[in-house]
C-alpha cells in the first residue's frame, strides 16, 4: 500500500475508529482531488461562519450535500463552496 494512503487511513482510522468508514473517507479524499478536503461538521461550520448545529440543520433539510461515514457527517470543502456560490447568487424578486 502507498505509504501516504496508509497514512491517511491511519489518521481516518484513529477519527472514526471504524476501518469501513475510514476506507470510505480515504477513497473520497483520494476522488476528490488535492484541493478538496473532506471536513467535519465543526470545520464547516468555521468555513461559512455559522454553528455545528447549523450546518447539521443544513445537511437534513438538503441544503448542503454532505456524506456519512459511519455515524460521522463529511462534507467535502467543494460543497461548501458550491453551497456558498448558491447564497450568494442575486435571488429575483417578484411583485405582485
């Protein structure tokens, strides 16, 4: 095994403490790229500037896409640049 995917499950292991769920992350980490990171709830949250519970609010009403691992929520950081371009986009207003 490559010494920096073993490396990496290694440190998803000791997190999840699930060898399923830390491979699952491991494969999302190595898919998704080098600039996107996978991030906990609390990392998100300090990325747009809102609670832990917010963002888990977020995640269950579908407004910002996310992935499990085990019990785990994980949301790659594209997703919330993707979520943030959507909030920032001018919303048309309607009169009636």
């Amino acid at each position: 095994m490559n010494p920096t995917i073993r490396n990496l499950f290694d440190r998803y292991l000791e997190h999840t403490r699930d060898p399923q769920a830390a491979a699952t992350l491991v494969l999302a980490h190595v898919g998704s790229g080098a600039k996107d990171e996978v991030l906990t709830t609390d990392q998100a949250a300090e990325r747009l500037g809102v609670t832990r519970a917010t963002v888990q609010a977020m995640v269950l009403r579908g407004d910002l896409q996310s992935m499990r691992a085990g019990r785990r929520i994980k949301i790659r950081s594209s997703w919330i640049d993707d979520f943030a371009q959507k909030q920032a986009r001018p919303r048309s207003r309607h009169f009636g």
